[in-house]
C-alpha cells in the first residue's frame, strides 16, 4: 500500500512555482499578485485567506487581502470585485466562500472578470473545462488529477467513482476524469444522496474519490481490494490527547480502508495542502496569460 504524500507534491509544485517566480523577477518582470476578498469574521475563512498570503510570500508572490465587515452589501462587495477586475496589478483574485446569508454568491462570482478567476468557479471557466479548452481548474478537482498523475496512477480505462456532487469537488473532478487526457480516460459514476445501492456502487471503484463531507464513511468492506482511494474530507475530532484538543480525520475510514486499498491519501497531508498549491499556479498562469 503506498500513502499518496499531498504534503510532499504540494510542496514540489510551490518549488516549481518559486523558480518560476525567480526567473520573472530576474528578468526585471512584475512578481504575480494575487487578491482575496474576505467578507465578516468566519474564523475558517480567516485562517485559509492568512495561509494563502503566507504562502504567497514563500514563492516571491505579492498579495493583499480585502476585508470588509460582515454588513457589506451586495453592491459594496459587487463594487469591490469591479475594482480588482480593473486594477493592473492584480493578477488574480479570489472572492473567500462562504459569504454571508444576504449576498448571492452566484452573483458575485459571475461578476469576476473569468481572465483573473484564479479560483476557476466562474460559468465560463466551468463551461470551458467541461469543454476541454483552456480554463482556471478549481483548486480540489486540479490538485486531486495532479496528485494521480504525479503519483503514476493509472486511470485509463478504469471505474472511477466519485462520492459527492459539489459544485466545487465532485461535479468538476468527474468531468476531469473522464475527459480525454492523462490523468482522466476514466469511466465515472458520480454518485449522491439519492443514488441507490451506493455501497454497491463503491465496491465496484478502481478509483474512489470521497467528497461526500460524512467523516469516515467509507469503510473497508465498502472498498475494493487495491482500489486506489482520494479523500476530499476534512473532520475535526475531540480528541484531549492532542495539544490542540482534536484531531482531523476524512470521509474515509484511514485504518482499516488503508489496508486494503494500494494507495490512498493522508488526512492531513493528502489533498488538502494540494489546494493552495493549485491556487498558487493558477495566479502565476493568470500572470503570464496563459489561458486567456
Ligand atoms: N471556501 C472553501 N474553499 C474555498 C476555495 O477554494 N475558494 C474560495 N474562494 N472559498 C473557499
């Protein structure tokens, strides 16, 4: 069984992206500058917007965060997006979910310019990735394929079930494994809440990708010997033996499903520290147009 090491590639890619940075400022070019928008107090939010500016400045990137109070309306955070639409020196920005309960999120990041949606959640970078043109991928969807193809994981061919139909992870992660490139090639089945037989269906995945936000779902008899297992979840759990009073577990039972399957991905330390890694070249892509 080989741990799939999300810590370890994430941080290959930040390397890869550093040089890349290097090489720009030595050329006498702009540093890539990424913003986020930060809307009220949520403390999540808050600790994600801090580890992307930290590690912004570990690569040689810039960065600046926007943070408006919880009372924002609409039209001030709609303003706020025009102006980093506008602003030459931001590459790309990212407007952090979730916002408060009276702004339309849909409307929000309709209104970012799809050139700097280094988020990849805009319509027409959603509707180009389907297509397979040129696209911002978002961050979990792009980290998991980078961890497959990284990993020398073999998808062609294969059934690849997917646990969860977010507009974030799942829906995207099945388009990309099944689109035609490597990774992807697979055969998916997208399941849900209303999928019937779903311990069945899992049973069947050469490939099975846990984005069903239930903490330690899956479990060993659900799994196929030597299916190779993604898991998207992220769970604290009491745990007083632990200096911070808890532990971080996934939608996948570690323990016993990692002795069956022949990989399988860490919480922590699997596809999580992919995420920023994503976000990261996606801004560095945005600075040098290439996808738009
Ligand atoms: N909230 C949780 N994950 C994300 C993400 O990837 N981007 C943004 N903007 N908000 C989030």
């Amino acid at each position: 069984m080989k741990i799939i090491d999300g810590k370890e590639i994430a941080n290959q890619i930040k390397e890869e992206i550093k040089k890349d940075v290097a090489a720009l400022i030595d050329a006498d070019k702009k540093a890539p500058h990424l913003a986020a928008v930060l809307v009220g107090e949520d403390p999540a939010s808050q600790t994600y917007v801090n580890s992307k500016e930290k590690a912004c400045k570990r690569i040689g990137m810039t960065s600046s965060v926007y943070r408006l109070p919880e009372a924002t309306t609409e039209e001030e955070l709609l303003e706020t997006v025009d102006f980093l639409n506008k602003d030459e020196e931001v590459d790309g920005f990212i407007v952090q979910l979730p916002l408060p309960q009276h702004i339309d999120e849909d409307k929000v990041i309709q209104r970012i310019n799809p050139a700097k949606d280094v988020d990849g959640f805009h319509p027409v970078n959603l509707g180009r990735m389907m297509l397979g043109q040129p696209a911002f991928l978002p961050a979990t969807p792009h980290g998991i394929m980078q961890l497959l193809e990284r990993s020398d994981i073999d998808t062609e061919g294969k059934h690849c079930v997917v646990l969860g139909r977010s507009n974030i992870v799942g829906t995207p992660v099945s388009v990309l494994m099944s689109r035609k490139a490597k990774p992807g090639n697979a055969t998916v089945t997208l399941c849900h809440s209303r999928t019937n037989n779903l311990e069945e269906v899992i049973k069947t995945a050469d490939i099975l990708i846990a984005a069903i936000g239930k903490q330690e779902f899956v479990k060993a008899d659900m799994v196929k010997e030597n299916a190779v297992v993604i898991d998207v979840g992220i769970h604290r759990v009491e745990d007083q033996s632990r200096k911070k009073g808890y532990r971080l577990t996934g939608d996948v039972d570690f323990e016993e499903v990692s002795k069956k399957a022949s990989a399988i991905t860490p919480v922590p330390g699997g596809v999580g520290p992919m995420t920023i890694a994503m976000l990261l070249l996606n801004t560095y892509k945005a600075s040098q147009n290439e996808i738009y």
